[in-house]
C-alpha cells in the first residue's frame, strides 16, 4: 500500500509545484503577443529591425560562432535570435537557474497557457550522459514556446525557445 502512495504523493507534490510556483517570466501583449524579458525583439520583425532594436540599446547583433546559418547572438543580453527569409522567426532565451527556475518558468506557462506536452530522453553523447526534459506550449497565436532542462555530464541549465512555424531556407549572411 505505500509503495502506491509514494508516487501519488509525488505527483501531488509536482502538480502542487507547478500550479502554485511564482514565475520568473510573464507573457505581455503589444502589437503581437510576445514574451517579457526579449527587449523588445519580436517574432516576425524583420532583420533591419532587429539590427535597429539591437543599437538603440547598445547591443549588436553578431553571427553565431557555432557556424549555424541562420543564428544571431544578441551580444550583452542572454538572448539569440534565429532570423530565416530576414525576419526573426525565433528568440532563444537562456535563463539562469536550474530545477527550480525551470519549475517556475513551466508553471507560470501551465497555469497561462494549458498542460504542456513534454517530452524526456536520456542518450550517451560519447562518454558523457545527456538528459533532457521539453515541455512545449502551443499557443493559439499558431506561436510555440518550449522550455527545455538539460543536464550534460551532470550540469544543469536552462534554455527558452519562442518561437514561430516559419521554415528556414535563407540565412541573413553576416
């Protein structure tokens, strides 16, 4: 009989977690629905009007030094965009924290947006163990956000993805 309250317990205690955790992040609307904390880079803006965005904070926009063609680093903030046909049609976010954070980040998006469907995989990249859990939040926009945990050799991290359905054929050359 305990072995079968345990994990209700648990489940209990996760569905508690995640229903009443504070979030670190909230979803604001102005001419599109967009993330808080993206400063001001929105989905489906154009190129120029990042780069435009980017200077008028004192940022700049260099290209990915992982050699992904279609990826821009927001240099000063911890955001990267992922700019296909010259408009932004994601914006990667890597919030710090670890468990607890993707706790509060998830919940606050249940609570928004609905149950997420998430997916867990554990896989050996050489001889280092990588586990991930995604948890993916189709809004009514036809616009995705995905919250994923990572653990590479036992580190955690965090990293956001909002995103849009736009297929990427040609990248922006620096």
């Amino acid at each position: 009989m305990e072995r079968l309250l345990v994990p209700h317990s648990l489940h209990l205690f996760r569905s508690f977690v995640f229903a009443v955790v504070g979030a670190s992040l909230a979803i604001g609307s102005t001419h599109a629905q967009t993330l808080d904390g993206l400063h001001d880079f929105q989905l489906g803006s154009s190129f120029v009007e990042a780069q435009r965005n980017a200077t008028a904070n004192g940022w700049e926009l260099k290209h990915s030094s992982l050699s992904f063609p279609h990826e821009w680093m927001v240099e000063g903030t911890d955001l990267r965009l992922f700019i296909c046909e010259n408009r932004v049609a994601a914006i990667g976010k890597h919030p710090s924290g670890e468990f607890e954070e993707f706790a509060s980040i998830v919940g606050n998006l249940q609570v928004k947006y609905g149950a997420p469907t998430t997916k867990v995989a554990t896989f050996m990249a050489g001889a280092t163990r990588t586990s991930l859990v995604d948890s993916k939040f189709d809004l009514a926009s036809g616009e995705h956000i995905v919250v994923q945990l990572s653990s590479w050799g036992g580190k955690l991290s965090i990293h956001m993805n909002y995103s849009s359905d736009v297929e990427c054929q040609a990248a922006v050359k620096p």
